[in-house]
C-alpha cells in the first residue's frame, strides 16, 4: 500500500493508504476537502490541484502539456503544482506529501 499525505486548506494532516489508481481518485473516495475531480480525471477541469512536496516532486515528475495548459488557468500555480488526476499511485509515491491548492 501506498500511503499519501494530504494537508488541506485548513492545515489539516491526512494520511491515506492506497494500491492503485490515481492520487485524485483516492483524494475523492475518502472525502479530503478541497479535491472534487469535477472531470472524472480527464484533465479538463483542475478541481484536483496540489502543490508537490518540494522533497518528492522528483518523484511525480514535471506535469504533461496538457495538464501545464490545464495549471494556466488556475490561480496559486507554483513550479510544485500537478493536477492529482495525473498522478497515478504506484510504490515509488509511498510517503508523498500534497498539499490542497486554495
């Protein structure tokens, strides 16, 4: 299992355990404020921003033209923002950080 960390707007730590899937559909099934995934993780809504963990954005990787198209429109865009839709949950995320954008 794969165990991710949200920090939500209201500076709220939560840990979840998933295996598979994306980052943005484990946010939505276990309820962390402030991850809709308004699309259903086609990259086409942004409702699923996070800001990487400097320490682990090695780990995600730079985001793909079309979520970066995506990020354009969103405010609170930092060079660690990835749309969680894109993110899929594999080992190497074990202990990732996210923090929800605002």
């Amino acid at each position: 299992m794969t165990k991710i960390t949200f920090i939500t707007s209201d500076n709220e730590s939560i840990t979840v355990e998933g295996h598979s899937g994306s980052v943005m559909q484990l946010a939505v099934q276990h309820g962390i404020k402030g991850i809709d995934g308004d699309c259903g993780g086609v990259c086409s809504c942004a409702t699923c921003h996070v800001h990487v963990a400097e320490d682990y954005f090695e780990k995600t990787g730079q985001a793909g033209d079309i979520e970066k198209d995506m990020l354009e429109f969103e405010d609170n865009v930092s060079e660690f923002s990835r749309l969680s839709c894109q993110l899929e949950i594999n080992d190497s995320l074990d202990g990732l950080v996210l923090t929800v954008a605002k």
